[in-house]
C-alpha cells in the first residue's frame, strides 16, 4: 500500500466510529437531534471537550442560519474544522530538522512505560540511514535490561553503532559517551533512549533533566528535538503526560504512536488544539513504513 492508504488503514478505527455515525444520518435534516447524536461520537473519538464544544457552537451557529441543511454538509463543515485545528501542529519534518540543524542533531526520545519509544527511536534512525545520513544511538534505559538488548537488536539489524553501559549505570554517563563518540566519529545524528517513566515521578523527571543538561554541556543546543512519544490508544492521558515533560524537558515535538490500535485518534485533534506542540510523527503500525510525518490534510482525509 501507498502511504496514503496506509494511513487511511491505520486510521479506520477511528473513522468508523465518526463517520459511520454521520453515514446513519445522512439523508436526515441537520435538526438538533442528528447535532447531539454528533456531539456523542466526536466525545467518543477523544477530540478534546473543548474541541468538540468549539465545533458544535459553529455548527449550531450555521444550523440558525440556515446555511446547511444536511448531514453531508455537517460533514463538510467538520472537516474544515478539524483541519483548521490540526494545521498549526504540522511542521518540518525529522529529516528536513536534522538538515537544517547543528551537526551532530541531537534528539531525545521521553515518554512513559509501554509507548514504543524504542521503536520508535529505531525506526527513526533506519529513516536517517535511508537518507544518506550517519545516526548513532545512545542506549540511555538503563534500568531495563531487556530495553539496551532491544535497541542493540534494532542497531544490528539496521548497521549502526549503539553507545550502552551495564543495566542500572548512570543515564546521564551513558549520555556523556554517546555525545563523545558521536564528535569522534562525525556522526550526524545522536538519538538517546531513555528509560520509561512515570510522569507524575519527581525524581525520574530529575535525571531526565540531568541527561538534558549533560547533552547541553557536550553540545551547544543540544538536545536539538525532544522527541515526547505518546500512545494514542490511552486518549485524553496522553495530554497529562504531555503537560508533565514539557514542563521537565521543553518537549519540542510529538510522535504519536498505536493509532491503527484505537478508535480514539481524534486525540491528534486534543493534542494539537491543548498544547500548541508540534505533532511529528503518527505511527499506523508496525513496519517502519507505518511511521509517517504528520501531514494535516491527508489526516483529515483519512479521517473523514
């Protein structure tokens, strides 16, 4: 499948449960009913409460006016509405940062437990390898084992060199090496792991810091991209997490994982109109193909 297929695919979950409820009503007029019935679903597909208000109050305002008089054109009138939202949050690609960045660019991956924020780390990585470019990855989660053999599976596979220590060493020293092997080597582009963690623990988001400060201190910028990785499938969670990195690291970027698992990928729209964060990457399952640059439009368009 093309891309665009791919994402239609990986957005279906979601789709039906917002348009497979328009559908139903089609061919009804817009009275107040089919509004409410609407109202329901969009909720249910975790575009945000105040998202879904914002959308409803123009709808209501345009049913008053007279200007539409079917669902089709609800439809239409939602479209837009999402897609003004989400346009805001699209922005350059990882590729086209990294080209236009310092060298080496330096991205940090954070994000809680469970996110896929190795794999997407390693998907990345094979993306840089297919332009042409040197990455080097820093096994920065220290305190699962089975995380270092992971990224050195990813690392074999794809060719490229891993920087890792012991289970249970320091992140911030495994972070150091990497940033003094990536300038041995003229590395491109350094991407660090890091160990999942709780948002709400103060003390994990305290080393996260530490590895930000010991990045800064071997590179003047760096890290050039916080990279926040998010499962789409945990819904309105994933802006509480959002708030609680930000606020720790300066998250500058989103990838947004699990959305071919979910019929809650309206949280895009959540994310985009909440926290005003790049959104960068959207995964629609497994292979490395299925992480794709966010792309308003064509997410609209599978969406509707």
């Amino acid at each position: 499948m093309g891309w665009l297929q791919k994402l239609s695919s990986g957005l279906s979950k979601t789709r039906d449960a917002v348009t497979e409820q328009l559908d139903r009503l089609l061919g009804r007029a817009a009275d107040p009913a089919l509004l409410d019935e609407l109202e329901v679903a969009l909720i249910g597909a975790d575009l945000g409460l105040p998202v879904v208000e914002r959308v409803m109050e123009h709808l209501h305002a345009q049913m008053r006016g007279g200007n539409f008089s079917s669902a089709e054109k609800v439809r239409d009138l939602l479209r837009q509405s999402v897609l003004d939202i989400l346009l805001p949050a699209q922005s350059a690609s990882m590729e086209q940062l990294v080209a236009q960045g310092p060298r080496p660019f330096v991205i940090l991956a954070v994000g809680v437990n469970g996110v896929g924020k190795t794999t997407t780390v390693a998907k990345l990585t094979q993306r840089f390898c297919q332009q042409g470019k040197t990455p080097l990855l820093v096994a920065g989660d220290t305190f699962r084992a089975a995380a270092i053999d992971q990224l050195q599976v990813w690392a074999d596979r794809i060719q490229v060199e891993v920087i890792r220590h012991r289970p249970g060493a320091d992140p911030a020293a495994v972070a150091y090496d990497g940033m003094t092997a990536a300038k041995a080597r003229g590395s491109d582009v350094v991407l660090i792991d890091t160990a999942g963690r709780l948002h709400t623990k103060t003390n994990l988001m305290d080393e996260l810091r530490k590895i930000k400060r010991v990045v800064a201190q071997e590179c003047q910028g760096a890290p050039h991209e916080v990279l926040l990785v998010l499962d789409a499938t945990v819904g309105q969670n994933a802006i509480a997490q959002a708030r609680q990195f930000h606020e720790a690291v300066g998250v500058t970027g989103i990838a947004l994982t699990k959305l071919d698992g979910t019929a809650r990928g309206g949280i895009v729209v959540a994310i985009a109109d909440t926290l005003k964060i790049p959104v960068r990457l959207i995964g629609v399952g497994e292979s490395v193909d299925d992480l794709q640059d966010f792309n308003a439009q064509a997410f609209v368009e599978a969406l509707f």
